[in-house]
C-alpha cells in the first residue's frame, strides 16, 4: 500500500516504524561496529572503515561544552528533512523526528565516534 492511499493512522504508523528501524540501524552500527555494506569501498583497497569515516556524512555539528569551554560531547545531524536524526555523543543515544514521532534509542560507542569528535573540536 502506497502512503497515498493510506489513512493519515496508517501513514503515521508507517512514518514510526521507518523512523525506529533508521533510529536503531545507526544505534546497532555505533554498538557493534561498520558492517561490510557500510565498509564496502574501504575493503575492496584493504583499509578498515572507521569513526573518521563515519563523520564524512556529518551533517552538522553542535558542539557541547563543559563552563571551563572544554569538550563535554556533541550532537551530529546525519539526517534532516524527513526524518532528523541526531547522535548525541553525551548521552550515547541516536534521537530521530519526523513530523509528531519521536524515536531514542541508546547506544554502546565502540566504533570510538566520540573520541574522533573530540579530535575534530581540538583541530
């Protein structure tokens, strides 16, 4: 069933389970690791996809500061216009929003993202 043709619930329900399933992707990606679909072009050269990488696609960055104005965390946009999606770094969620939905979802950094925006807020 296309959105068209459906009512503004299922539309709604449809828009929530998109967003979730975006939300938790990037949550699983941050928790476990690149998969081989996100490391693909790196492979094929021998060379491992990492945090750095990942902040290529960085939309925007609102950097969080501690009173001293040192490095505390940030929050990246890595989606907007249906849905945005957010990373924040200090509280380790991935925070998406589309339309009246709101999906968090937590998240374990292992990839070290926060590390290299904390690089990247020192350059």
């Amino acid at each position: 069933m296309t959105q068209a043709t459906m009512t503004p619930s299922q539309a709604e329900k449809e828009n929530d389970n998109g967003l979730r399933r975006m939300v938790e992707n990037i949550a699983r990606q941050l928790s476990e690791g690149f998969d081989q679909e996100d490391a693909a072009e790196y492979a094929e050269n021998g060379e491992e996809f990492t945090a750095w990488d990942y902040t290529k696609d960085v939309l925007d960055i609102n950097w969080i500061l501690n009173n001293d104005r040192t490095y505390k965390g940030a929050r990246l946009l890595v989606a907007f216009g249906g849905p945005n999606i957010w990373i924040d770094t200090v509280n380790e969620q991935v925070e998406g929003y589309w339309w009246g939905d709101k999906c968090i979802v937590s998240y374990n950094d292992s990839v070290g993202l926060n590390d290299v925006i904390e690089e990247l807020f020192h350059c």
